[in-house]
C-alpha cells in the first residue's frame, strides 16, 4: 500500500510539474508572440511604410530572404530582437504583402506595377525585356504561397508584363536580343 500511495504521489507530482512546464511553455509562447508582432510592427513602420508600391515591399523582402537557406536575413532587425524573431517577422510581412497584391484586381496590380517600375533608374522598356528574358518576378514569392497563389500570380505577372511591353514598345527587338 505504501509503494500505490508512492505511485500516486508520484503520478500526482509528476502531473504537476507537466502542468507548470506546460504553463511555463504557453506563457514563453506568447512572449515570442508578442515580441515578433513588435518586429513586424518595426518593420512596417520603419521600412515598408517607406516603399511606395505594394510590388516593391515584395521585391525589398524577397531581397532578404537568403536563396541558400531560405531565412530572412536583415541585420538591423536582428540586433533588436534577435535572428529568429527578425526571420519570422519578415516572413509574415512578406506574406502579409504578397496577399495584399493578391487581393488587388488586375488593374490596381496594374497601377502598382508601374508604380514601381517608374522608381527604377533603368528605362521601363529596358526593364520588361530582361522581364520577359529573365523572369526575375518569380523569385519575390513568399515560400509559403498555395500552388493556386502561384499560378495566379505567374499568370497575372506575365499579362502584365505583355500589356505594358505594348504601351512601351518594349515588344520590339532590344539590341541585346
């Protein structure tokens, strides 16, 4: 009887300390909660705010994700609040802004687009032929987009680029074709 009472003791014991680690464990979380929502918000007030264009902001974060390991990388953001919480504010703003593209119609897109291509030092014809060449656009795609988000964005990107190569004259021969 007193190796049960031992055993339930223990039992009793054991389910106590699982519930403070437990407890311990939620309020860590929400911590880390709480300081990548002041990240994000840093980087939104101190950064993105300052990029006029939606497609822009994509650019700019998709700068920072480092192609060899897939982190986000911004050293600044780092030293206030840590690598691990720099690299997940960055990836929810980055995903924050790809879904605000996605929720434009094709004309805003549109209107954003050359929004940024006109901040560019290079001629906007220059610009969408190496586009069409290169596709650059397809690497400013948050890792975490759907298939569906994919395709949508390739398919809306690649309209884009031929409407404005029309408006531009860009569809003709460059001489580095």
């Amino acid at each position: 009887m007193v190796w049960s009472e031992e055993g339930l003791r223990f039992r009793l014991v054991y389910q106590i300390d699982l519930v403070y680690y437990l407890n311990v464990e939620m309020k860590s979380t929400e911590a880390n909660e709480g300081l990548d929502q002041r990240a994000v918000a840093d980087v939104w007030r101190h950064t993105l705010s300052q990029i006029p264009s939606v497609f822009g902001r994509l650019v700019y974060l998709a700068g920072l994700r480092n192609p060899n390991s897939a982190r986000y990388e911004h050293h600044g953001l780092a030293l206030v609040f840590g690598p691990d919480h720099a690299t997940r504010a960055l990836k929810k703003s980055h995903q924050q802004v790809f879904a605000e593209w996605l929720s434009f119609n094709l004309e805003q897109q549109l209107a954003d687009l050359s929004l940024y291509l006109s901040d560019l030092p290079e001629e906007k014809k220059t610009v969408l032929q190496a586009w069409t060449k290169l596709k650059p656009y397809k690497n400013v795609l948050p890792s975490s987009a759907k298939p569906v988000e994919r395709r949508l964005y390739l398919q809306e990107m690649e309209t884009m680029i031929e409407l404005l190569k029309g408006a531009s004259g860009a569809g003709e021969p460059g001489p580095d074709s």
